[in-house]
C-alpha cells in the first residue's frame, strides 16, 4: 500500500519550492551524495538535452535511457544522444581522450568557454526551431569547429606554460568538485528512489552540513497561488500575478541575441487533464535581437576588428551599429528593471565573451548588475540560443526535482574513486618517466667557434645572393670580406656534412641553377676554380644541364686563355668566342625555320592533291554535265519566280530581334532618301 501512494507521489512533476508535506517531513540526505551519479529520470541531467516529461513504467521501473561513456551523460531518447555527439562538449572530450587527459564536465566545458574572448555562435547547442540560420547544419559545423579550435589552441598555449612541481602536484590532487545535483531520500518515496535538486539553488555556506540545507530547503517553501476563478456572469477574469515573495532573475545574452526574464518563486496553481500542476509566474520578460555575428566566418564584429583590423565593407558598419545598439538597449532594460532586480533572491545568467560580459556588467554609468554580486549564478546545464522559450525551459529544469536510483550512488562513487586512484598512480608514473627523460637527454651540441660561425655567415650570406641572381651584390660582398673564391668552401655543421654536397662552392651552385650570366661572372671577375669537383665527383660544368650555361664555360675558356685554369680537369671542351656561339645560335634558328617551312610546304602539298582527287571523283559521278545545264554556280530553287521586296526584307531579317529590326529600316530609309536628294 505505501508504495502505491509513493508511484502517485511521483506521478506529477515535483516542484522544488513546493514539495509535498510527505516528502518535504522525511527527506535525508543520500550518503556519499557528493559522489556524481547518473539520474535515469533526469529531463535535462547535465547534458542540457531538451526537457521530456516521462512517466513510469507499468511495472513500477524507471525507463532506461542511452548514454555517452566518455562524457558520463544519459539521454531520454536517440535524438537527444545524435545531438550530444555534434556537440563541441563531446568534440573536447575526444580531443582530451587522444591527449590522455581526463574528460571534463558539463559545468567545466561551459567555464572554459566563458573565458574565451568572444562567442562564435551565441550558444553551445542549436535551437533547430528558432530561425534559419540553425537550418543550416554546415554553417553549424563550422561554427562549432571554430569554438572548438579556439578553445584547444587557448589550452596548448596554457599547457605549454613552464610550472614548478608544487603547483601542478596541486592540480593533480584537487578533484573534480561537487555535483550540480543534490540528491536526498524520503520513506514517502520508494526504497531505490533519491530526489535531486540543483545545488546552484542553495547558497554556498549551506551546502557542507546535511541539517542546514534540510532547514534552507524547508524554509523555501512556498504555498501556490490560487488564480481568481472566472466571474460567474460570463467573461474571463484577468491576470493575476502573485505579488511579493522570492523572484529570481534570469537572462542570457550572446550572437546577438538577449532575453531577460523575472520570474516570482510562488507558483501558480492549475489544473491540466484533471491532475494538478505548478506552473511559473513570469513578472516581466522582454527579448532583443540585432545582426552582430559574421555569419559565416563567426564570431562577432568587434573581435574580429580587434583580431585583423577594422574593415571597411557594408556588412562590418551594420554590425558594429549593432553591437552598439544592442548594448544601449539591454542597459536601458536593465535600468527599467532596477528595482525588481535589486529585489530578486538569485540572479542566473549566461554572457560567454568578454564583450557580452562587459554589456552586462560595465563597468558603466548606472550600473545594475555587478559581477562580486553572491547572488550571481551560472546555468548547470547547457543552454541553446537566448529566447523567451529557453528561459522558460531553463526555470522549469532548475525548479523541476530530478529522481534517480540510490543504488547508482554507491557504484558511481566506487568507479570515481577506482579511477582517482588510476589517475594518480598514472599521473605519478608519468611524472617519474619524465624526469628519466630529462636525465637521460643527450647533452647540448657545442657551440661554433668564431672561425666556424664566421664561415656560416658567409655561406648564408653567398647563396641567397646567388639564389637571388645579385651579381654586383656577391662580387661586392667577396671583394669586402677578402673572400679567396678559389678555395672557399660552403659551411658545412660538423654533425651534417651532406648539406651542401651537391654543390660546395658558388660556382657549383650557380651551374646548377644554369644561370650562365653568375657562371662567367664568377669565373671572369671572381677567379672560381672549374677544376673543383662536389661529393659525386663532379665539376660544376658537369652538373649545368642549359645549353646557354655550357656555352658560358667554353666562352670563358676562349676568352681567358688556356694557361688561366686547368681545364683538362675542368672537363670543360674547348672554348669557343662569343661570336661563334651566336652564329651557330642563329644557324640553329635558321635550320629549325627552314624545316618549319618545308613542312608548311608539305601540308599544303597534300590539301592540293587532296582537293585534285576529290574534283576528280566529282566529274566521275556526272556532276559536270549537271553544272553546263543549269550553269555554274545555281540550283534549282534559283529557277523559280523571283521574290518580292517585302519578301526579301523579311528573309534579311531572319533570326534578328525587334531592336535589329528597326534599326535596320532606319537606316534603309536613310539611304533611300539619300539617293533621293542625289537625284534632285
């Protein structure tokens, strides 16, 4: 019989603020409630899934839900859980999973992304009702991408930070803090169910001793308000909002988008399908939106401005006078609501971005809202875009009791502790392994000599000049520096010799890039040996693969004599003058264009005897005598009777628009009156 009457006591929603006398005089605190556990009833739990009335099963079980094992959620249904999985929650997680980092929460994801500086999307999750823009799955995948880069890139520059062993043994020892749930036990209730309650609904000093939140928790609740019945000649009676009593505040604002809502704690008392329901009194409310965000880039106009610069088109002037309008009519309301506000017993709010924070709280002139503020909270859950329906969805699950299985305290606290244990022991064993590491790092390269950091200079120096064909710069910085080019030799590290084996000296890389105006320079003024050969036993004429280049080197060898250098080792053939290269140069042109012209002549060749054969066939087949009767030239259709001028004008303009049409009589007008006045 008991549990019959503790199924009708859950059968409708528990409001926080009024809980039934059966449950409110026998509630306990769950031991070990502090260890995070999983509520099979939950209609949002921490994954801030949309909010699903579910009722008990027949045989008196809570119905079973799927869950995501690496971010520790549970979901109503497979929509729900599709939904988390294109979450930048569960992107970070996977992310922290590769990296061997333990996965963070749902209030320790929506912490990190308040610190970033600027929201890209406005909210974590998508409304897919609210407007077009979250239509759009991809612009939503490249939305999240961005938040999710911008938060990873802000943690790499954060891990990279050097701390001392103190404070990150600091970090490791301190845990993951306290459940956003407070769960509690009742003999109204059955012996495996426990009610859950938001914790942010409780202030911080009675949270530790289990008397004191009882005490806190009985002393808010508040008897429903009864709404005047209809007047009984006809007519419905007007509002009644209930006044005085607790109100909390709530706002959320971002991607250009803000909603503000004042709602009293007393409920209203109705009746829905015959079975009594608490239903909120909403005091004010009042929702802005301007176009700030840069749709498909992200982010809003000022963080990019701040980031590359002020730009200069249309739509970045639209949404700077946005930005602004937005922040004067949100402080104006905040003004307007003064009074309210300063009366309200919590003030929840949701500003990620510092630009949407400093719209809230300032500092300005006339300041409402203040960031040391004890009443301030954050939602403990994930919320979707900043409209009058989500904060109405958000009240209903921080006001809503959540229920859930006793028995997956003990299980969950059991698994959190196995695993605090692993975490230390691993984060121990990994602390050990680096400092083996640094024991057992190869000692530091030794520094370069002055004589080998000067040759390293030079060598640096020569081969962006020659890579950038400076002629007069190189011959000026060897002339300068007493560079002897005949037995320089490329800077080579003493631990990689094979950089420049392929090509030691200047000359050898000047060959190779067949730049034969550096080639003779460097052998003409420089005084470069030819004769050097590289690590393949090779001279720099031996690597030139230019025609224009091996011209270059038997110049120079004409030029210069055969006593200036070896050339027998140089493999250079014999040289030839300048004049001599641009004749065969010219005689080379000469032949390529008499075969260009021959073989013109050849093709033209073959389309006369082409045509002659074709002809040839043609009188075969009698078209002659076909020609001599009718006469060259004609066919039949010229046989018949000629056409008249209206005729003729219409064939001429066959496939001509309106326009062509008239302008063509024009000017046909034109020259009939012309011959007109020639005749007078």
């Amino acid at each position: 019989m008991a549990s019959k009457a503790s199924d009708n006591v859950l059968k409708r929603p528990l409001y926080v603020f009024d809980l039934p006398p059966e449950i409110l005089g026998t509630l306990e605190p769950v031991l070990n409630s502090n260890a995070s556990f999983e509520s099979e009833e939950s209609n949002q739990s921490e994954n801030g899934a949309p909010k699903h009335s579910s009722q008990p099963a027949e045989d008196g079980a809570l119905p079973k839900a799927t869950s995501c094992a690496l971010c520790g959620l549970s979901f109503e249904n497979v929509e729900e859980q599709r939904h988390h999985v294109r979450s930048d929650l569960h992107a970070y997680n996977l992310k922290q999973k590769t990296k061997g980092i333990k996965p963070v929460t749902e209030a320790e994801f929506e912490k990190l992304v308040e610190e970033l500086d600027e929201s890209l999307s406005g909210s974590d999750s998508s409304d897919s009702g609210s407007d077009s823009e979250n239509d759009n799955p991809e612009a939503q995948r490249k939305t999240n991408g961005t938040t999710l880069d911008a938060l990873l890139k802000r943690q790499a520059n954060i891990s990279d930070e050097p701390e001392d062993d103190f404070s990150s043994s600091e970090k490791r020892r301190r845990g993951a803090g306290n459940p956003p749930l407070i769960w509690f036990k009742s003999a109204a209730l059955p012996s495996d169910t426990a009610l859950g309650i938001w914790r942010t609904l409780f202030p911080a000093t009675t949270q530790q001793d289990p008397q004191i939140l009882l005490s806190a928790l009985q002393s808010k609740q508040h008897r429903p308000h009864v709404p005047k019945p209809n007047p009984p000649d006809g007519g419905v009676a007007l509002q009644d909002i209930p006044k005085g009593g607790p109100q909390i505040f709530m706002c959320m604002i971002g991607g250009g988008h803000f909603a503000g809502m004042i709602v009293s704690l007393t409920p209203k008392l109705a009746r829905k399908q015959g079975v009594e329901e608490r239903q909120a009194s909403v005091l004010a409310h009042k929702t802005f939106h301007r176009y700030t965000t840069r749709r498909k880039q992200g982010g809003a106009q000022s963080a990019n401005d701040s980031a590359k610069g002020a730009a200069h088109s249309a739509g970045s002037s639209l949404r700077r006078y946005n930005e602004q309008a937005l922040v004067d009519d949100v402080r104006s309301l905040l003004a307007e609501w003064r009074a309210m506000i300063d009366g309200c017993e919590l003030v929840f709010i949701r500003a990620t971005g510092s630009t949407n924070r400093r719209t809230l709280f300032g500092p300005y002139d006339g300041q409402v809202l203040r960031q040391n503020d004890p009443r301030n909270r954050g939602f403990p859950f994930s919320t979707r875009r900043a409209t009058q329906n989500e904060l109405m969805r958000c009240f209903v699950e921080l006001t809503r009791a959540k229920t859930g299985s006793i028995s997956e305290i003990t299980r969950s606290a059991d698994k959190e502790k196995s695993q605090g244990e692993i975490a230390t022991s691993a984060d121990a064993k990994k602390q050990q392994q680096q400092q083996q590491q640094q024991h057992q790092k190869e000692p530091p390269k030794p520094a370069l000599t002055p004589e080998q950091a000067t040759a390293q200079l030079h060598t640096n120096q020569i081969i962006a000049l020659i890579k950038r064909s400076k002629i007069p710069a190189l011959l000026s910085y060897l002339q300068t520096n007493d560079i002897h080019l005949p037995t320089f030799r490329f800077f080579s590290s003493p631990d990689d010799t094979s950089t420049h084996h392929h090509a030691p000296t200047p000359l050898h890389l000047a060959a190779s890039n067949n730049n034969s105006a550096l080639v003779t320079a460097l052998l003409m003024r420089g005084g470069a040996d030819p004769s050097v050969r590289n690590g393949d036993e090779r001279t720099p004429y031996e690597i030139t693969r230019d025609r224009g280049t091996r011209d270059a080197f038997r110049i120079v060898r004409f030029e210069l004599g055969e006593d200036a250098r070896d050339w027998a080792r140089s493999s250079i053939p014999a040289g030839i003058s300048k004049t001599e290269a641009e004749n065969r140069i010219a005689q080379e042109k000469a032949e390529e264009s008499q075969k260009e012209s021959k073989r013109r002549q050849e093709g033209l060749q073959q389309l006369k005897e082409e045509e002659t054969k074709k002809e040839r066939e043609r009188r075969e087949r009698g078209e002659e005598k076909f020609e001599k009767k009718m006469g060259k030239g004609k066919s039949l259709m010229s046989a018949r009777e000629p056409r008249t001028a209206e005729e003729r004008r219409q064939e001429e303009s066959k496939g001509m628009s309106e326009e062509m049409v008239r302008r063509l009589e024009r000017e046909r007008r034109a020259r009939a009156a012309e011959e007109r006045m020639k005749r007078l």
